[in-house]
C-alpha cells in the first residue's frame, strides 16, 4: 500500500506542463495514512497512471469510428427553465442539458439555436433544420412535420391581478382585454370563446413585461415561464391564476419523411434514461423544502440519543473509529481522484505496463469515439487493434522511462477524414521508483488547426486581391513609415516597391497637403471610414488628384485606398460647362438613368418649373416626383423601349402639387456597345396655352349655347305673347276680387318667364340688363313664397329684411336670377330637409375694409346673405364653384352655370360675393349690392294709367303663329280698332295693295316663313313710305331691332309685350302720324 502511495506522490508531483487541465487534477496529497492506508493508494495511483497512460495511447492509435454527422435542433428560448438566454445571451435550461447528455450517448454533434417558437416554426418549414424542441403538437403543424413521444405536460392557467375576481375559466373573461402568446393553442381556444379583445405577443418574457408595464391585467399563458418572468420582475405577489384551462405536451419533431432521423432522436434520450432526465430536470426546478419542523425535532432527539449512546461506548470503538475516519478520508480522495480524471476537459487515460486500461476521461470516449462499453481492464491494443506499429514503440520507449509529445500531428480516421491531435505520454512510477505503466494527455485540436489553414487560406487571398486590384493601397504605421503597397500604388506613384517603402507615407502626397492630410488623418477613429481628395506627387515629380478612402484598421495601422480622379475632374468640368449652357435653355432638361428612372441631371428651367431645386431632385426617380399617371408614364415607357424616342403631352405635377401640362421629347440615350445609358427629357411647358385653348373652346360652346337660346327665346316668346295680351282682356271682363288675383298672378308668371327668356339671352350674348331702382325686400319676399311652395316640405323656408332697406340699382329679374339660383343651390344641399334663411340688411363698407375684399369699393351696399344647413362643401370645391360647367351633381342634373350666371349677374351690379362653407354644417353666401339713394322708379311699381282706345282705324297684324294674330286681333278689337291678318309677307302685301287707303297701321312679325319681317317692311315702304309700321319679334331683341331700323321702320315691339305696351305704342304712333 506504501508502494502505490509512493507512485501516486510521484504522479502528482509531475504533472504535464502543457495540459493545464492535469495540473489542477494532479495536485500533491498532503496527508498519509498508516501503512495499510498507504498501501492501497498506492494501488490506486498505479492503476490511474496505467489507465492515463492507455488512453492517450489509444486517441493516436484508435481505429476510426461511425463517420461524425451533426444535425440542427431549434428551440424557444423564452421558455424557463426549459430553454431560455443567460444575461451574455447563451442558452441554458432543461432542454439544452437533456440534449447536452443525448450528444454522449448518441455521438453526434447537437447545434441548437434559439428563437421565438413562431419565428422557429416558419424556418423549421423552410428547412434551415432538422429538429425542433419544445412544440406543441397542432393540426398544422402535423402537415410538414412528424412527432416524437410527448415528453412533458405544460399547463396554461389564466393570470389576473388581485384587485380583479370573477375570473375562474375561459367564458369569465369575457369583457377583458386578454393577452396572449402568439401562436399558442390557447389562442384558439380564445377565440372559439368569443374573447375580445386579445393582445397578442411573440415571446412570454414580452408579455410579463407588458403586466410589469401596467399594460396588461389579465393573460392566459404558460405556467412555468410566466411564473419565472413574474418572480423575477418581482411582481408575482400582484396576479393570482386559476386551475389549468389547457394542457399541452412537449414534443421533439423532424420533417415528415425523415423516419430515420426520428428514431436516432428519440433512441438518443431512451438511452440517457428516465432518471438521468429527471436529474436534470432536478436540478433546474429544485427540491422542496423542508415543511415539516416535527421531523427536524425528532431528528435532533435522535441526535442527543445517538450522542449519549457514543458518550457511553467511545472507549469500545474509539480505535475502529479512527480506522473508519481514514478509509473513508481514502475512499473520498479515491472518488475524487476518479472523478477529476473523468470529468477533465482533457483526454486523459492511465494504463498499466501491460497496457491495460486503469483510469479513462468522458472527453478520452468521446474523442475517440468509443461509446459507452467499458474499456477499464482491457488492452489498449484490443481496443484500437489496428494501431500503427510506429505508435507501439512510442509506447515501449516511454514505458523505459521516456517522454513523448507533439505539438500537432495529423490523424486519419477509417473513413479517411482526417483531424488534427496534440498528444503527451509520460510514464508514472511506483512507490519503489519502478515504472508502473504510461499516462497519456490528448486534445483534439482539429478546429484550430482548420481555423488556422483558413486564415492563412483568406490572408493568401486577401494577398491575392491587394495584389490584382486596380486601385492603389497604402498601409502605413502610427509613425507614418508604409509597410506595405501593392502593385497598383507603385504603378500609380511611379515608384518601385522597395523605394516606396523606404520613403514613408509623407513621401507620397504633395508639400503643401501634408498638414492637412495629417489633421484629417489624425481625427480617425478605429473602424471609421475617411474620403477626402489629396493631391499626390509621382517619382517624376508630376502631381495628380486622388480620391482617398481611409480606415484605422483594428491593430492601429492606416490603409489608404487611392484612385486617380484627374481624368474624372476633367470631366466633370466640361460636364458643368456643358450643363452651364443647358441652364441657359427654356426648357426643361432632365437627364435619368434607364433602371429605374433616377434623375441624373436638372438645369435650372426644370428648377423653375418644377420647384425643386438640383440638390432636391438629384436620385430621386421622375416617375415618383412628376408623373402621377402611371398609365400615362407606362406609355412613354413602352415606346422608349420598342422605337428609343417618344415626343406628346404629359401632366405633370410641380412640387406644391400643381399640374402642369407639358410638351415633352423623350429620347432614350445608347453607349457605344448599344447598351441603353441615360434617358434624356426635354419639357417646354404649354400649361398657358392649353388654359388658353380650354377657354377658347368655353368661348365656343357659349357662343353656342347663344345661338341654341335666341331660336328658343323666339318660340318661348311668340308662345308667351298670346297669353301676355289675353290677361289685360280677361281683367277687363272679369270682376271678381279673386280671379282677378288669379290673373295678376298668371300675367305676373308669364312676365317673368319672358324676362328670364331675356336672360339667358343677356347671359349668352352679353347684353346689359335693364338699370332701375328695385326693391330688394320685394324680391326676397316673392322668392321666399315660391320656395315655400315649390320646395319639399322637410325644408323650412323664412325670410329676415331689415326695416328701411335701401334700393338697388339694377335689372330686377337678373337679382331676381341670383336669389333663385342660389335658393335653389341651398335646396339641393339638403336632400334630407333643413332650414333656409334669405336676409338682407344695410352695410357701409369703409376704405379699409373695401381693400380687404377684392372687388369691393367703399360705399353703401345691400347685404343679401342664404344660408342653409346642409351638407356644405370642401375647400376644393369651394375653389371651382363659380367656373363656368363646372358641377358636382350627376350628370343630367346640373349644368354648372347656375353659380358662374350669379357672379356673372353681381359683376354687372358692380358688387361681389363672399362664400363660406364647412362639411356637414352648411353654406352661406354673401352678395354684396351697391346701393343707391335715387334711382329710377321700377316698371313694377308704377300705377297703372287706363289704357288707350281707338276709334275704329283698320290695323294690318302680319304674324305666322295663329294664336299672336287671334289674340292681337281680339285685344284691338276690343279697345275699338278693326283688324286685318295675315300669316306671311306676302299675304300682307296682298292685302296692303288693296286696301291701302284703309289701312292706319301695319304691326308685323320680323320672322315668318315665305317672306320675312324685313323683306315685307321694304315692300310696303316701296308702296307707302309714308306708312305706320310697328316691328315686333320674339328673337334677339336688339338684332331684330336694328334690322327694322335699317328698313326705316321707328318702333319695334319685343315678344311678349302686354296689351298695355301694345295699345299705348299703337295710339302713340298714330297720334303723332296725326291719323287718330
């Protein structure tokens, strides 16, 4: 037993000075037993030397194993404490544990990576890899992957806060904002439950901090994590939860078709064993405590029991009891001399002189693959039988006392992979000196020789890019000398690279940039990217411009990347000239790239165009910054692209949104190669002149509309005439106070359409209404009872007019015009019913307040304001209202002149509008009239005189309608005159030439078929020019009017004229013929 301590005493007073490991292992043991103490640690030191020594000499010599595979594995790592990050960010929990074992046992290499389970799902579909952890089986999810057996049970119980109760499952929550985890189970089982609202997150440890943050009261998730996450935020004690509302298993799945893979993943954790699991899972949940203080109070009357017992029998077993205390002190030391070897991050095997196996490391099974059959006892050469015999002398020189290492020596396994080793063996002595047997230290170090070769792989090519790129690089010390250029830098400078390298980094950049260069250079901090220009000097002592990147690189030196930008500056000059010129053109230049339409240049005609300066259009795409239309855009494209040239009409849009329209030549620009370049652009802007052509083409259509409404006005007016004239005789028969209201009511009606017939004449031509002195308030209130009947009853109608209203001098039926029209504007505002209010009130407009209001000049003027509360109108309606066609109602229901009519008609008055309108609330216009103080007296207000009546004279009425003549002939009749009728010029010529001494006066129609006004009023002037002649038409007054004029004729009548009109204008002209 001496003997076996007296070796151990050597093993551990020599350790590997290269395996740092072994040197914490084998540390020197102070205290010695007695001879039989000793004796059996000697035994046990020479056989851990014995199994060392095997081990090492088997890594070497080990027969290749099953080819080394790897595979994937993904788990949710905000699932404590199955898998979750440490504060550094590794991953750590139960899973990663259990999976660290399953790598033992199956040999294979486990990478797990770490994600939100959503985020893991998706690439586990994708494919990025092979296994994934910690799923709850779904319908879904059993599409694209196949399950392993569950392997835990995960409740979901409901979290609320204290201060909330009721909640006990899941129909108690609804009426709360309840949260979640995406993509749980439970979120189903929610929705299937009508719970809303639910607030959705990726990951528990977000949605704890949302409960610490106040946001959330009331959540339904996981029970383990969401504990752990509410301890530790430290507010646990604020939420109680319910009995679990669901249950879910934890899986581990693979793709579906991968059976294979499957069952190597679930034999893997068979063979760790139900109770090495639950160790684990031990380990990470804890044990309960003691929560019975009964059992610690027996236990302490036993202690006192069992102490009184030994006070009483100490002297029997007080030498057995030292005996014990050192073999178990040696018991102890043995366990942890065992178990420091196996667990040592090294490869560590101890072998007796026969080299059989005494002590072997876990790292000594796994490296060399030799799984989990016990190797303790059997030959190194039984277990690796095909080792090198080179390796087997290394083994007999070093059991006669020699020491053997190598620092990197490569290994090739049966499969013809190689790897890489370092290796020790020494030998191990016993207690009388004799060698026991070897110990042998290995360690993979296969991936730092691989990261070493690819290091020297990616130096050779970064050798290799230095070398062959084109631009020139510099690699300078702090002290400025370069230690490195590459062969583009000394082509560039003209210097060989021996010269160069002696000259230092001052050497190379001109006198007078070396201060600044310095400061720029000065200023860089490690990582950060420099660009700057500097003026560099060749061996010949010319000078060039150099585009300069520069970079503190991570070991302090400088790298200077150069390029010769001379050429380039050059350039870029005769470009700025060139492009001074484009400036100076009138048209928009825009010069773009063909990808993807990125402007490359802008002279300053599209400056003042557009509104962008350079510096603002410059990369930003045409297409997004002027042509909304992408239809349009697409056309140009297209012919860009089938024929390089494309010239048209385009509306474009300025920087304040405006549209302009624009002539524009597109040309698609090639390089030599015929590769398409740039796009040229060139827009002169027509946005003027199409105004132009719309309002002459509004000129046009009015024009139009004039001619449409004179034909109109003639049939309306001889339509109108007969009952104009019939109303006098029909008051003169009838006596009753009501018909005859009846009448005034119908001559007023009729009177009216004939002045709105003259109107639309007025406003198609242009013709000044009449200027007289009217009573607005009169208006107001005829307007007010004919809405109040015509419009719908769901509309209140109602009138407000100051007292001492003042007159307006104007043309009545045109303001009479405005106020319908925009009554009726209100009207159509609110289809639903509303309320309507005419006022009219006095206003004085000052100096001031006239300069504020365009259109406005100090004065008197009559206030007339509508207001409804209907839908009212944005403001880009509100913008358009008073354009002429413009309208908002469908088609067919609208013209668009009512409004641009009522500006045209309060301009002529020399007054103007103000309007104000807010969505939903209502409209209200503002017209403003002059107002005079003395004006002429109205047509409506002057008192009938009685009419005058003849005395039998003989009038010729000529007149194509039948109803003009029947109700003319009537009318003169009846106030005593005889009539003649004719229906065309030539009957009345007729007539004329036969009873021409009869006939006191000709009343004829300027517009009749056969033979016209005119023509017949020539005829009868030739016959008679002494004759009375009255022209009358229901045409353009004054054109007609003229016409007769120029036949000779005086007086004309306009259709329809009143039997007052006409009897005065008859007894008038005969009086002064002196035929009455």
């Amino acid at each position: 037993m001496q003997r076996v301590m007296a070796d151990s005493r050597m093993l551990y007073h020599s350790p590997s000075a290269g395996f740092p490991a072994m040197q914490s292992f084998v540390k020197p043991i102070k205290s010695r037993a007695d001879l039989v103490l000793g004796r059996f640690q000697t035994l046990f030191a020479k056989g851990l030397l014995v199994l060392l020594w095997l081990s090492l000499f088997g890594h070497v010599s080990a027969p290749a194993a099953l080819p080394p595979s790897k595979i994937s594995i993904v788990v949710d790592d905000n699932f404590p404490p199955y898998a979750f990050r440490t504060e550094e960010g590794a991953l750590q929990g139960i899973i990663i544990d259990q999976w660290r074992v399953w790598e033992k046992r199956t040999g294979v290499t486990a990478e797990i990576h770490g994600m939100d389970m959503n985020e893991a799902v998706r690439r586990m579909k994708a494919g990025e890899f092979d296994v994934i952890d910690s799923i709850v089986k779904t319908s879904e999810r059993a599409a694209f992957l196949d399950f392993g057996r569950p392997y835990v049970t995960i409740e979901t119980p409901i979290f609320f806060r204290s201060s909330i109760s009721g909640v006990k499952d899941i129909p108690s929550l609804r009426g709360f904002p309840v949260a979640a985890r995406l993509g749980d189970t439970v979120v189903k089982l929610l929705q299937e439950n009508n719970i809303t609202p639910m607030m959705l997150y990726n990951n528990h440890e977000a949605l704890i901090t949302a409960a610490y943050e106040n946001k959330v009261n009331v959540f339904v998730v996981d029970k383990t994590p969401a504990q752990y996450f509410l301890q530790k935020m430290g507010i646990s004690s604020e939420f109680r939860m319910t009995d679990a509302v669901s249950l879910g298993e934890f899986h581990r799945a693979v793709h579906r078709g991968r059976p294979e893979l499957l069952k190597l993943v679930e034999k893997g954790f068979d063979d760790v064993g139900a109770r090495e699991l639950a160790a684990i899972e031990k380990k990470w949940f804890g044990q309960t405590l003691d929560q019975h203080p009964y059992l610690r109070s027996l236990g302490y009357a036993a202690l006192a029991f069992v102490s009184l017992v030994t006070l009483l029998l100490s002297w029997n077993w007080i030498l057995a009891g030292q005996v014990r205390i050192r073999t178990k002190a040696l018991q102890e030391r043995e366990e942890q001399l065992r178990l420091s070897v196996k667990h040592s991050p090294a490869a560590i095997a101890m072998l007796d002189r026969d080299m059989k196996y005494l002590v072997v490391s876990l790292r000594w099974m796994e490296d060399y693959r030799l799984g989990t059959e016990p190797i303790i006892g059997r030959s190194h050469y039984d277990v690796f039988p095909e080792i090198p015999p080179h390796w087997v002398e290394i083994h007999h020189r070093c059991l006669a006392g020699a020491v053997e290492k190598c620092d990197d020596e490569k290994f090739v396994r049966l499969d013809g992979s190689t790897d890489w080793i370092r290796w020790e063996i020494r030998p191990w002595h016993l207690a009388d000196g004799a060698i026991g047997g070897i110990i042998i230290f290995s360690e993979d170090i296969t991936r730092r020789k691989q990261a070493e070769m690819t290091l020297r792989a990616s130096e050779a090519k970064f050798r290799t890019l230095i070398e062959s790129a084109s631009d020139g690089i510099l690699v300078t010390d702090t002290s400025g000398a370069l230690l490195e250029v590459n062969a583009a830098a000394c082509q560039l400078l003209g210097f060989p690279r021996e010269e160069l390298l002696r000259m230092g980094f001052v050497g190379v950049v001109a006198h007078g940039e070396t201060q600044r260069i310095l400061h720029e250079v000065s200023r860089l901090s490690e990582g950060e990217v420099m660009r700057s220009e500097w003026t560099c000097r060749r061996k010949d002592g010319s000078h060039f411009l150099a585009e300069v990147s520069a970079t503190v690189l991570p070991n302090g030196h400088l790298q200077c990347i150069m390029r010769d930008i001379t050429q380039r500056k050059l350039a870029e000059e005769k470009i700025r000239e060139q492009a001074s010129l484009l400036d100076k053109a009138q048209d928009a230049i825009i010069v773009c790239a063909p990808e993807n339409f990125g402007i490359l240049y802008w002279n300053r005609s599209a400056e003042r165009l557009y509104g962008w300066k350079m510096n603002e259009a410059l990369n930003h795409s045409q297409r997004e910054l002027l042509n909304r239309d992408s239809a349009q855009f697409l056309i140009v494209v297209k012919a860009l692209e089938e024929h390089g040239e494309w010239a048209g009409e385009l509306i474009q849009h300025d920087k304040s949104g405006r549209a302009v329209v624009v002539e524009s030549r597109w040309t698609l620009i090639r390089d030599t190669n015929g590769r398409p370049k740039s796009i040229l652009s060139i827009n002169t802007d027509i946005t003027e002149r199409k105004q132009l052509e719309q309002q002459f083409l509004r000129a046009q259509r009015m024009e139009s509309i004039g001619t449409l409404a004179g034909g109109i006005a003639h049939d309306l007016n001889n339509v109108l005439a007969p009952i104009v004239m019939s109303i006098e005789l029909l008051k003169l028969q009838e006596k009753s106070q009501q018909k005859q209201g009846i009448l005034e009511t119908i001559e007023s009606s009729a009177q009216r359409g004939a002045d709105l017939v003259k109107q639309v004449l007025s406003f198609a031509r242009g013709v000044e209404g009449r200027q007289l002195a009217v009573q607005v308030g009169h208006l107001i209130k005829e307007i007010e009872k004919i809405a109040d009947e015509t419009f719908l009853k769901t509309i209140s109608v109602r009138s407000d007019i100051a007292s001492g209203l003042w007159l307006v001098q104007g043309d009545p039926t045109q303001i009479h015009q405005v106020l319908l029209n925009l009554c009726v504007n209100a009207r159509d505002a609110m289809p639903g019913g509303g309320s309507l209010l005419i006022s009219a009130q006095n206003s004085m407009m000052d100096e001031q307040c006239a300069a504020m209001t365009p259109g406005a000049c100090p004065g008197p003027y009559i206030h007339i304001m509508v207001e409804d509360n209907g839908s009212g109108m944005p403001p880009e309606v509100m913008e358009r209202i008073f354009e002429p066609f413009y309208t908002t109602k469908d088609i067919g229901k609208g013209t668009g002149l009512g409004l641009s009519s009522v500006l045209a008609i309060v301009k002529s008055h020399h007054g103007f509008m103000r309007v104000e309108s807010e969505v939903g609330k209502g409209t209200r216009f503002h017209v403003y009239l002059p107002a005079h103080m003395s004006a002429p007296v109205s047509e409506a207000q002057t008192a009938h005189a009685e009419l005058p009546r003849g005395s039998g004279e003989l009038i010729l009425v000529v007149d194509d309608e039948a109803a003009v003549q029947q109700i003319t002939k009537q009318t003169l009749e009846t106030f005593g005159y005889r009539v003649l009728l004719a229906a065309n010029g030539a009957e009345a010529v007729t007539i004329y030439s036969s009873r021409r001494d009869e006939i006191a006066m000709v009343l004829t129609d300027m517009m009749m078929p056969v033979m016209d006004g005119p023509a017949t009023i020539q005829v009868l002037m030739r016959m008679n020019p002494q004759i009375c002649i009255v022209a009358a038409s229901g045409m353009n007054a004054e054109g007609m009017e003229e016409k007769a004029a120029s036949a000779g004729v005086k007086n004309f009548l306009p259709k329809p004229y009143t039997a007052e009109t006409l009897l005065k204008t008859i007894d008038e002209i005969l009086h002064a013929a002196g035929r009455c």
